[in-house]
C-alpha cells in the first residue's frame, strides 16, 4: 500500500480524535476537554485499554457474582473433600509458614534453561522467591505492602501490575487456596459438571476470591487433590499442573509442579519442603 491509500482507509475507518492518555484523570480531563475532546472515559491503570476486553472482563466478574444455590452447596462439598485429601482443615491451618526448595526446567521460544527455586512464604503475609536460570539470580519479594525485584546487584520496585498479581497469588497459592477458600470471607464456591480430559473426568470446582477472581480446580476423582488450576493473570490464561503428592507433617504437599502461560512452560521437582521453619522478617525485607 502506499501512505496515501493508507491514510485514505484510516479516514474512512478510524476516528482520528479518538487517542489513549496516560496520566492523573484530574489533570488530564480538563486539558482534553479544553482540548474539544467531549468523550472522555476514564480507565484504571490496572484496566485492558481495549474496550472489548474491558467488557469481557466485568462479564467474567459478573457472572462470578452469580452463584446458584445448587452450585454452591456442590462447591462446599467439592471443597471439603479437597482439604480432607490435605488433611483436614484444622491441620493445613496449623501450616503459619513455609519453605520449598526444588529443581526443573524453563522452556520458552524453543529453548530450554535449568533453573533452581527456592520459596519462602507466611502464609497471608509474605512470599519470597529465589530463582537460579543457568547462572541468573533472580529474588521476589512481596510483604507489608511492598514489593520489589532483585537481579543480581539490581534492585527495584514492582510494576504497579506485578505487585497486584503477586499479592494475588497469596490467595491462589496451590498450596493454600483451598483453606483460604474455606476460611476467608467473601469467598464463592462453584461446584461444576465435571471436566473430562482424555480418560480422567475431573471433579470441577470454581473458587472466586472476594475480588472477583476466578479460580477453576480439577480435582482427582480418586484422590480429591488438585490436579490442575485454570485461572488468568496479566490478561493471560494461566495452566498450573500439580503431582507427586507427598505428606509433610500431617498435611499433604504437592511435590511436582508445572506452570504455563504466553509460550512459556516451567516444570518444578521439589526435594524438600518444611513446615513452619523460623522465618525471620528481614528475609522479606
């Protein structure tokens, strides 16, 4: 095409007064409405800018809302047998805090780089994550309301988004969700057809946090634990697979982890997991 036919279709198509701007609503607004700018809409920060996934998302959250009494009984029975196949409830919430250290692989565009993770975690309050990538040290932390990344020598603030989803994943923690399922209010439940997966059908249980997230567990048919966790995070669709369950001081971990999402795939072994270690608070600072 030539920038003549280009400009040509975009007249034809687009609104030329149409523009994405970042920056305090406050300030902005006046300035475009000086401007000749009438329509203006304002979208959080954390927000997709596109309209469309705005609205898939409030569509999600508002049919999260929508628990039918049949669902959620069905989901408080999914549930229970899920924190049996831990344990129990009582002692999974003896669990304050949490320390797992493993080894596996990073696959992403083709490639494949080792890598070595240890966590560290108060259960609710602060999670730590040491990660090894053929030679790069990577640290995150998050607690007491902030977060930062260290690479090496490096350190910085979390993005705004980061810091959210990181606080998030104490909720969705596979280690945890199911007791915080059961004991934080403003929980649903959702209990599902189940979900068939070549030979397996998975009991299908949908846990959504008081944000209105969701979070679907496949639960093993035989065993209640959870296989797998669907769930989106950065406007991306999330796989978390869990295996190789093994009990820990009374309450069963899972041993084997595998994460996807956006091309790239981790596969985790953890070798050791200890129940409530002493955690110092200087570790999360």
């Amino acid at each position: 095409m030539t920038v003549k036919e280009a400009t040509t279709a975009a007249a034809q198509h687009l609104n030329p007064r149409a523009l994405v701007i970042v920056g305090k609503a406050a300030e902005v607004g006046p300035l475009l409405k000086k401007a000749g700018y009438s329509k203006i809409e304002v979208v959080n920060y954390l927000d997709p800018v596109s309209g469309a996934e705005r609205r898939a998302v409030q569509a999600q959250r508002s049919t999260a809302a929508e628990v039918l009494p049949a669902e959620a009984m069905e989901g408080r029975r999914l549930l229970e047998l899920a924190l049996n196949a831990r344990g129990g409830q009582a002692a999974l919430a003896k669990v304050q805090t949490l320390q797992m250290a493993g080894k596996g692989m990073l696959s992403m565009q083709g490639q494949q780089v080792p890598v070595s993770v240890e966590l560290k975690e108060i259960r609710g309050k602060a999670m730590r994550e040491d990660i090894d990538m053929g030679g790069m040290t990577l640290r995150q932390v998050v607690a007491n309301g902030k977060a930062y990344i260290q690479q090496g020598d490096m350190r910085k603030d979390m993005p705004p988004e980061m810091k959210l989803e990181m606080e998030k994943a104490q909720f969705r923690d596979p280690n945890f969700i199911v007791l915080n399922a059961a004991t934080q209010q403003g929980v649903k439940l959702r209990g599902l057809k189940p979900t068939a997966e070549g030979a397996i059908s998975y009991d299908t249980l949908e846990v959504i946090s008081p944000e209105g997230d969701v979070y679907t567990l496949l639960l093993d048919p035989k065993t209640h634990q959870i296989a797998k966790m669907l769930y989106s995070a950065e406007q991306r669709t999330n796989h978390d697979e869990l295996g190789d369950y093994r009990v820990v001081d009374g309450v069963s971990f899972p041993f084997k982890f595998k994460h996807e999402a956006g091309g790239q795939q981790v596969d985790i072994q953890y070798d050791k997991v200890t129940v409530n270690p002493k955690l110092t608070p200087d570790l999360f600072q």
